[in-house]
C-alpha cells in the first residue's frame, strides 16, 4: 500500500521539479528503508516493543552506536538491498586463530578503576644485570608456551622471536646455555616481561595477602605497558592491527598473553618457594 500512497506524491514532485529545469528524479533517493531497518533493529534489542522507555532507548542505542553494525530482521517492512553498513564502529569478529584471548568483566573493571588514578606515584625500580638475564632467559620459556597452546596468526608469531644468530637480543645467561633447542625471543617480548618483573617486585609484599593477586599483577601491568610506545610498535606490527579492534586488536592481545603467562611461572615459582620455606 505504502508505494501506491506516495506514487502520486512522488508525480507532483518530479511536476514542480520539472519547472526548475530538472529532468529526471532518482526516486531511490527518496526512498526511507534504511529508517525502517534502524527502527527494527531498534525494536528487536527491546524485545519488540513499540514504546520503550528511556532508559530501553539509551541502552539499545548504545548498544547499535558502539557495539554492532545496524543490520535490519529478515521479517522487517523492508530489507537492504546491498551489503553496505549503515554504521560503522568496529565489525571485526574474533575466532581462535584471530582472536587470542580476552576477558573483561565487572570485577576487573573495578580493579582497574582503583589503580588507575594513582599509578604513577612511585618510581619502576632497575633490575640487576643478572636479573635481567634470566628474565630473558625465561620469556623463551613464555614464548614456547604460548605457540604450543594458542592459536596464533603468522604475523603475530614473527613478532615472538629473532634470529639466533642475532646477538645483539641475546643475554649472556642464553649466549651460555644455548645448545640450538632455545628460544631466542624479540626485544618486544623482553620488555614486556622485565616490566610485568618490574611490576612483581613492588607488589611482593602483597603476594600472600590480597585476593586476586593475578588479575591485580595483569592491570598494573598492562597499565605500565600502555604507555610505553616502544614496545610492539614496529611499522610491520602498525600495518597488521590497522583494521582491527582499536581496543583489542592483536598487539594489546599479545601484551596481555605475555603478561598473563610470565605472572602465572612467576605465582607458581613464588608458591613453590614459600612452600619449601614453610616446611
């Protein structure tokens, strides 16, 4: 019924058109598909319901605005007639071998939340010489871990390790132990696990005392890491995450892979320490 109803309003127009030595009118133009497929997917957020209030408004808009491209129901009054997005924020859609990981909730948010305001205030302490070795020396062991159990996509995994032959990565504790079967890991993946080292030393007092300590470790970590443009910042590694997440895309993925795995040897080590000392 709709294009009966404006078919002669549609007439008129291209009439007075015409007098402005218009010649032809693309009607298509005119067309209001794409507020109908916006009303539905509006709609379908709030189980349907035609008169929601502000409170189903804002959430579902949100939810559209920031989460999803608009996409219309296949029972809608009209459908799309191409595969443009109408809105567009982030479509990617995360699979194992593309995605690592990532979890977020309520609590970690509120974790986050605490340390944020006053991280800053005290100084990252410099690690000796030896400690540094063989913190290098144990992000091969990370690094093995994380190919071994994840999925990761080619790209990411170059970023992980260097030539063996590349002494200028190498520490002198790997140059001594190294028989051919050791990982020698990037200077990206070093300094990510010396500032995760940074990060347990000053917490050392609180190991045995705070719940969550892990998930604690992870945002002081990941909170150091995010403002240090240094590491995974290469112009290869820049190309890769452009069409990706700008909040989770690959580099902050690993960040966190490496950052979760250095801080669970290091809790397992500490435990097993105190374990011994106890008994």
């Amino acid at each position: 019924m709709a294009p009966l109803v404006l078919l002669p309003n549609t007439i008129n127009l291209f009439e007075e058109l015409q007098k402005e030595r218009m010649s032809f009118l693309l009607t298509y133009k005119l067309s209001q598909d794409h507020i109908q497929i916006f009303f539905s997917a509006m709609k379908s957020r709030g189980g349907f319901n035609n008169n929601p209030n502000v409170i189903q408004f804002r959430s579902a808009y949100k939810r559209l605005l920031v989460r999803h491209n608009i996409e219309g129901s296949v029972y809608a009054n009209c459908s799309p007639l191409d595969t443009s997005n109408i809105l567009y924020v982030s479509a990617s859609k995360r699979t194992d071998a593309d995605a690592i990981y990532t979890e977020i909730d309520v609590e970690e948010q509120i974790l986050f939340d605490e340390f944020d305001h006053g991280y800053n205030c005290y100084h990252m302490p410099e690690l000796e010489e030896y400690v540094v070795d063989v913190v290098h020396y144990t992000s091969g062991f990370i690094v093995r871990k994380i190919q071994k159990n994840k999925a990761l996509c080619k790209t990411c995994d170059s970023f992980l390790t260097v030539d063996d032959n590349n002494n200028q990565n190498s520490s002198k504790l790997f140059q001594l132990k190294n028989r051919g079967k050791l990982i020698n890991v990037s200077s990206d993946v070093h300094k990510t696990c010396l500032v995760t080292e940074y990060i347990i030393r000053i917490c050392n007092e609180d190991l045995l005392r705070k719940k969550n300590i892990k998930l604690i470790l992870s945002l002081k970590a990941l909170n150091e890491l995010s403002s240090d443009n240094t590491i995974f910042n290469s112009k290869e590694i820049k190309e890769h995450i452009l069409q990706q997440d700008l909040l989770d895309n690959h580099r902050s993925q690993l960040l966190k892979l490496i950052v979760d795995c250095y801080i669970t040897l290091r809790l397992h080590h500490f435990a097993k320490s105190h374990t011994y000392f106890c008994n």
